[in-house]
C-alpha cells in the first residue's frame, strides 16, 4: 500500500513546530522591548535628525543671504529666521533624549550623513535682485522643506514624527508671512 500525506497536521508535528519557533525566536534575541529593537530605532530617528537639522542649516543659510541681499527686508526676516534656527535647535539629536547642552546651528557645525529631501532646493541659487522676488524664493524654499517633513512624518518614530508636523506647519505659516504684503494697508 502506498504511503499518503495525512490531509491535516498531526498534533505531534503542530508541537514540534511551535517548539522550534519559539526556540528560534529566543535564541536570535527577537522582541520588541528588548536592546535589539531598541538599537534599529535610534541610528533612524538620530539619521532623520541630522538631515532635519541639515535642512534647517540651509534654510538659515537661505534667510542670511536674503537679508544680506535686502538689507530693508532683515527686520521682517529676523522673527522667521529666529523661529528655524529654534526648529534646527529642537530637532538636534543631541537635544533628544538627554539634556544636552544646546549648540548653535551654522552650516559649518551640522552634521554630516543622511539625505534632506528639501537641503538643495533651500540654499539652491542666489537670491533675486527684487525684494518681491526673493520673498518668493524664500517662501518656495520654506514650502519645500514643510512639504518634505510632512513625507518623513510615514517613517519618523513617534516624538520625532510630531515635532516633524509641528515643524512643518511653521513651516507653512512661515510660506503664508513671506507670500503676505504687510505694508500694503499703510
């Protein structure tokens, strides 16, 4: 008589395999609370600061380099300027977890690894020889960057992923300041 294939698992090969399963998840360490799972998330969320902080070097670059272009602009600059470089200051993954004394943010200091969506399209060009125009350029850099942290909210971890909207809705506040005519009602 020829040998056939149970239609069903046997109760014996069910343990068996459960057995190993278990066995195998103890021996590679594998859990969601323990030193493994946490090590994966840190190196991600200290990568996706780094190229926030980045980011926000080149935004700071970009608003220097308008109010130098447009001396009469700087006043109106300054508050929007003052609010990235705290955004830059608040996403330093030295600011994470530890209260690490905070340093000031220069495009020379950022550090270096990761990729910024937003870095070129912030710092790209030199700044129009209009004020109207530069308000623009700035307003499409900052845009850019808030469009850019609204997409890595998907892959951000929890704390980073909320400071990420909120930076990113400064952002777009941000966009709506520059793009308004202030002086227009005087």
């Amino acid at each position: 008589m020829p040998w056939t294939l149970p239609s069903r698992p046997s109760r014996r090969s069910l343990l068996a395999g459960a057995a190993g399963a278990a066995g195998a998840a103890l021996l590679t360490g594998c859990s969601d609370d323990g030193p493994n799972g946490a090590d994966a998330a840190i190196p991600l969320e200290r990568r996706m600061r780094e190229a926030a902080v980045r980011d926000s070097a080149r935004l700071l670059e970009r608003y220097d380099a308008t109010a130098a272009a447009h001396p009469a602009l700087a006043a109106r600059l300054a508050p929007l300027r003052a609010a990235v470089a705290a955004h830059a200051a608040a996403l330093s993954p030295d600011s994470a977890g530890s209260p690490a004394p905070s340093r000031s943010v220069s495009p020379s200091a950022s550090p270096s690894g990761g990729t910024g969506a937003a870095g070129p399209s912030a710092s790209a060009g030199p700044v129009p020889p209009k004020a109207a125009d530069a308000l623009t350029a700035l307003a499409d850099a900052e845009r850019s960057l808030s469009e850019a942290r609204t997409i890595d909210l998907a892959g951000a971890p929890g704390e980073l992923a909320r400071m990420l909207a909120s930076v990113a809705a400064c952002g777009a506040v941000h966009v709506h300041l520059l793009t308004s005519n202030p002086g227009a009602a005087s």
